[in-house]
C-alpha cells in the first residue's frame, strides 16, 4: 500500500491534469504491469489548467489508482479507466475500476481517517482521507459511485483556471 502524505498546509498553484495523469502513472508504471492491469486514459487535449499543485493532484491520483489497483486483485482481466471531461464550469476526473465495488454501509466510512476495508497489514486507511482533505483544500470535491459487485468510480470536480 502506498501512500504519500501531503505536508504542506495549503496547496497552491495550477497544473495542467493530462499532464499529472501522464507522471503519475509513469510513477505507477511497475506496479501496474506487475499486476497486469491495462489503464485507459481518456483526457481532451484543450483543457483548462485547475486549481490545484501538481504535486497535491499527483498524490490524489497515486492514491486512487493504488486503491483501484488493489481492488482489482482478482480481477481476470483488471482495468482502471480515468477520464477528465470540461462540465458546467468545472472539470470533472473519474477513476472508475470494475472491482467488487463498495458496499452502501461502507461507503458513508471510506473517507474517515484510519477506516480501510483491507486485511490487517495491507492499508492505513489514510489514502482516501488524505484524498478527499486534498480535494477540499482547492475547493473541489470527491464522491464516490459504486454498486457492491459492479466496481467503483471516484468522482472528483476541481475549479479550474
């Protein structure tokens, strides 16, 4: 389980989101082949840049695609899908795997600092905390979308430039 902790107290800046996808799956590269799982990045070329570091942005996304990762373990044939739209102002970047899902009762928790729905000794329980603190420091927000058995989206909405 990896997880980055974000030290500084208030991200700042802007960054372009078709170019911190680009590094941090780079950064995943290893750990992603070695689980065979396929990325499919679906990003358009004009989007605005977004209020947010590129280092906060990169450690949100390592944290939800180690998360989906993790959810795919038994997948046969594991795939994370991330895609970035321009909507109504804001733009909008889904981390979607196609994993067990998330239980309903459990997903009112998956935000809580130290609650992990993995086995003892494989998770923190702090990714998704630190995700969402992330998220909420630049003013955008993150959701989750997931029938227990049909796999999992992250929704996240930033302001953007």
């Amino acid at each position: 389980m990896l997880v980055i902790l974000h030290t500084s107290p208030t991200p700042s800046g802007t960054c372009q989101v078709a170019e911190i996808i680009r590094q941090s799956l780079l950064l995943l590269k290893g750990e992603l082949s070695k689980n065979d799982i396929e990325v499919e990045v679906d990003v358009p070329a004009d989007l605005p840049a977004i209020h947010c570091s590129a280092d906060s942005l990169q450690q949100i996304l390592v944290n939800l695609i180690i998360n989906a990762r993790d959810a795919l373990a038994d997948n046969p044939q594991p795939r994370i899908k991330i895609i970035v739209r321009h909507i109504e102002g804001v733009l909008e970047l889904n981390v979607t795997d196609k994993g067990p899902g998330i239980q309903q009762d459990v997903q009112t928790k998956i935000f809580d600092p130290f609650f992990t729905t993995k086995p003892p000794g494989k998770g923190t329980g702090l990714g998704l905390s630190v995700t969402r603190r992330l998220v909420q420091d630049v003013g955008g927000a993150i959701q989750v979308e997931s029938l227990h058995g049909h796999g999992c989206c992250m929704r996240l909405r930033f302001p953007h430039v």
